[in-house]
C-alpha cells in the first residue's frame, strides 16, 4: 500500500500524489459507508493509503483508507440539506476574502464561515480585498468592519490581488503551511493566486453586471504546491455557509468575545437570550460586542441551523 496526498477531487476521481508522482484514483466502494452523512468521504488535503493500479498505462490507484484527520472545514450540501461536504482536510490556516460589493460579503456569511472554523480549530485570516476600487466612504467601511474583528482577535490585512498590492504580507504567512483560500466566487481569490504564483495561470471571469455575483471559475477544490513550502487549497464560490455538527448550546462559545464572558453569566448554560444577568447582553448593552455579531449569533440559533 502506498501513502498519498490528495491534490484535487472531483467528486468521483481524486488525484494523489505519493513520491512525487501523481496518481488518478479511485475510492473502495466501502469508503463510502464509513460518513454517510457526507458527500464526499475524500477531501482535498486528506492523507490517503492506496493500492496502484497494475498494468496500467497511467498512474493510477483506489483508496482503500483514509488516515485520521487534524482537523477539516466543513458545510452543509447544498442540495441535500441533510447531508455535509468537506470542503478541505488537515488545513493550518484560512484566508477568507472578503469585499463589500461587488460581490457583496455580508457579515451573516463571515460569522457563520468563523464559526466553524473555530469548531475545528483553524486559524482564519480576514482579507478585504479590491481595495484599490473603493470610495472613501467604502474604504472608511473597511476600516470599520477591520476594527471590528481585529478586536475579537482575528488577523485581519487590506489587499488589492488585482494590482498586487500587499499580497507579500499573504505570501510571509503562507510558508511552509497549507492554506485555503475561500470567500463567494467573484471576491478575487483565483486573481489572488495568480498574482502569487503565475505560472498556474488560473482563470479568472468578470462580474455579473445583473446579479452582482462572480461566475464560478473554480469548480473543484485543488491543492498547489507553491515555493517556499506553501501550500494552497483553491475553493469553488461560497453562496451560503449552514454551519453543522453543533448544539445550539455551543455555538456561543465559537464566538471568542462571547466565550471570554460567559463564566460570568448567571447561568453557566446560557444562551445569551433572554436570562437574566446575562454577561453577553450586558457588554452588548455598552457596546463591548458588536451588534452585528450578537444579531448572526441569534439567527444561528433562530433559523435552526445547527444538527447532528
């Protein structure tokens, strides 16, 4: 059996890399049983062992195991609500882009996109990105909307992938981690990656005019290996983020600010609603939590959007 580094899925192939070759692979018809609730039991990042293919005219191979991940992202399908999708496995960060329009990035999608990345305990970075298009009265949103989560305790970094500027600040961050970029299509990350490494030469698209969205340019997850020991997993566009795999009872504490104050609540099992003497709504009440993030933490928990 040979041991393996999964660089792109696309939903019934995968491409594994072991000793500097790479293989098209297969999955076991068993591996499908062992997550039924996930759409894909092999994610882009995942560590696989494998059995090559023999007499075949390529590299080829089938996935006989899976070996135990560090952590992964995860989603709800979007066309089976009841199942999830791994987007990527065994990551040491996330930059997640972000613009104020065109597309638009409403904080609902960044705080839900946090949240699960603080479920499974992986470091987000928070880039705003076309900087270099915005008004004044925009960029003063930015630095609003940039204050905001620096004071939670995110990274936060202001780029323009598109004139390449700052992006030496991403590249500093990257060595030797793997890395995924995510955010809604049309936010820039293929420009981004492009502008890190051009050789790859990914292909960008314009915006829709009517809909201000981007159009898909990325349709399956795949890893790069760039210099410098990077290495970076490029998402397909995120319409929507349900968050799963939670009670409702720990999504407060995925929310660092909130986190901090809950051992002075009254209630240690508090949901920051209505109970009394409530630390959360208290530091709400005198601004020491942001509104915005108090409002998404209560539609998590309204819209019913958590399962198991």
């Amino acid at each position: 059996m040979k041991k393996g580094l999964v660089f792109r899925s696309t939903g019934s192939w995968y491409t594994v890399q072991s000793g500097g070759v790479f293989y098209a692979c297969r999955i076991k018809g068993r591996l499908r049983l062992q997550d039924i609730k996930s759409t894909n039991p092999v994610a882009v990042g995942d560590w696989v062992g494998f059995e090559e293919v023999p007499n075949s005219d390529k590299p080829e191979g089938i996935i006989i195991e899976i070996q135990e991940r560090q952590n992964y992202i995860v989603r709800k399908s979007v066309n089976l609500s009841k199942q999830t999708h791994i987007i990527a496995a065994n990551i040491d960060q996330v930059f997640l882009l972000i613009t104020l329009d065109n597309p638009p990035t409403y904080t609902a999608f960044i705080d839900r996109f946090l949240v699960t990345a603080e479920a499974y305990q992986i470091p987000v970075i928070l880039v705003f990105n076309k900087i270099d298009s915005y008004t004044l009265d925009k960029q003063k949103e930015i630095e609003k909307l940039g204050s905001l989560y620096s004071k939670i305790g995110y990274t936060t970094m202001k780029i323009s992938a598109l004139k390449q500027t700052h992006i030496e600040q991403i590249a500093a961050y990257m060595e030797d981690k793997v890395s995924m970029f995510a955010g809604h299509s049309g936010v820039g990350k293929s420009t981004l990656i492009n502008a890190l490494a051009p050789d790859l030469e990914l292909k960008t698209a314009p915006i829709s005019e009517q809909h201000q969205q981007g159009m898909h340019t990325t349709t399956f997850a795949e890893m790069h290996a760039l210099p410098n020991g990077m290495k970076l997993i490029d998402t397909p566009g995120i319409k929507g983020f349900g968050i799963v795999e939670m009670e409702a009872a720990e999504i407060g504490s995925y929310f660092p600010e909130f986190n901090r104050l809950k051992s002075n609540c009254k209630f240690h099992n508090c949901l920051h609603q209505n109970e009394p003497e409530c630390a959360v709504r208290t530091a709400l009440e005198q601004g020491a939590i942001a509104a915005s993030r108090y409002e998404n933490y209560l539609q998590l928990l309204e819209n019913d959007m958590t399962y198991r």
